[in-house]
C-alpha cells in the first residue's frame, strides 16, 4: 500500500503538494469512488484523475529540454504552443521549473514527482544560471546593484520584495550571466527594469549540475547516469540543509 498523494507523484502526475489539492478538490477517484486526503492505494487498484487512468511508472525519466522561445510552460493542452505538445515525448513528463514565453534554455522534465517537488522548493536554494542580453551598455554600478538585492514590485501579482543576493558578472558590453537561488515571478526581467534596463534575451543554461552545452534549440536528451546521481544528491542535500526564506 502507498499514500494516493505518493502515488500520484510517482506516477509523474504532479508533486505530492498538487496531488493533495487534486484530491480535496474531488478530482481523483479510486475504484471509481471518491478520493479522501491520506488515502492509501493498492497496485491493482483504479486510480483516475478526472477521466484518466494513472499507472505507477517504474522508470524515471529525467530530460534537459532547450525550451524556444514562444513555447509555454503549462501542462493546458488548450494553450497553443504548449510544452507538452511541443515535446510530444511518448511518456508523459513535466517541467521542474517554468521559463517565461519569452525566454528560453535548459528545463528539466521529468515523471519523477518528487525530483520536482525537492528542485521546485526555493527554501533549498539550488543553483541555476542564466545569460541575459540588455539595450544598453552594462556599468560596473548595475553589476554590483543586481549582485546585492532589487526591489521588485508587482500590485497585480502581488509581488512586493528585495531579491536575494546573487552572482553576476558582466561577459560583453551589453550581456552579463547571473546565478539565482530563487524563482520569483520574471525575476531577472523585474530587476533589469527596477534598474533602466530591457531585457532583449534571456537565457538558462544551467540548472544545478545539469548544464545546457551545445543542445540545440528545440532539442531534448536523457540526463546521463552521473548527471542524475548527482542532481537527486544535491536535490537531497538542499532538503537536508535547507538556506531558509
């Protein structure tokens, strides 16, 4: 017997904190009967979310997907140009970590719920790195200020905050790369602004250890075996040793 909400992250439906609000929203049934938060589950037994059946899924399946620009991160079939459709891949996987229509690079997709749920949380502070493009010449004062915390606003999202100190270095005139350890609402877009400065193009190219290299646009790969055993150790360490909020 498993927990439903394990079951369901297993399964690479969503993390176990989705799979709870699946549940108490009447979504998920078993043997046709409604689901009850801390249900357990069987093997032989009928799970649904919706209409749809969910098997247990053995094999993990971890990508590195060079997401392009214009392609959405959401798992609604009825946005056009969603991930989902985008990747056709034949098991069905989801991001860990969402980029913004407009940006592009390194996503991680995977079935593995938990790996979502231990890389999703922004207590653990895993790394991830991004080259970004502004419209006007980078100054040694914007370096520093990016570097120390922005206050980053946003009435309708209700985003009111001073960004964590990270790391940033200037690689062109007008292109520096920057290393967060949280994923606030188009947050390296919301700092340029807060300082005069437009972003022309954003790109990750690293999540943790896994790193973007020469994947082409639109491209996907499976992690190596030595690139996963150490993104679920870090994945496990952040949990373990936690940075606080």
């Amino acid at each position: 017997m498993i927990r439903l909400n394990k079951f369901l992250s297993e399964a690479g439906v969503c993390s176990r904190r989705e799979a709870d609000k699946l549940i108490e929203s009447g979504r998920v049934t078993v043997d046709g009967k409604r689901a009850v938060p801390g249900q357990q589950v069987s093997e032989d037994q009928r799970v649904c979310v919706g209409k749809k059946v969910i098997h247990s899924k053995d094999e993990k399946v971890v990508l590195a997907v060079n997401k392009p620009v214009g392609v959405v991160c959401t798992e609604d079939r009825r946005v056009k140009n969603n991930i989902i459709q985008f990747l056709k891949y034949p098991t069905r996987v989801t991001y860990a970590g969402r980029l913004d229509k407009d940006s592009e690079g390194l996503l991680i997709m995977t079935n593995d719920g938990d790996l979502i749920n231990l890389m999703m949380r922004a207590r653990f502070g895993h790394e991830k790195e991004y080259k970004v493009t502004v419209h006007k010449e980078i100054t040694d004062a914007f370096v520093e200020k990016m570097e120390s915390g922005v206050h980053i606003t946003d009435e309708e999202k209700g985003l009111d905050a001073v960004t964590r100190p990270c790391k940033v270095k200037k690689i062109g005139k007008y292109t520096f790369s920057i290393v967060l350890t949280q994923g606030l609402n188009r947050q390296i877009r919301r700092m340029c602004e807060a300082l005069g400065y437009k972003v022309t193009r954003l790109q990750r190219v690293r999540i943790m250890n896994i790193e973007l290299g020469n994947l082409k646009t639109g491209a996907y790969r499976k992690l190596t075996k030595q690139e996963l055993e150490e993104l679920y150790e870090r994945a496990e360490a952040g949990k373990n040793a936690g940075t606080g909020e």
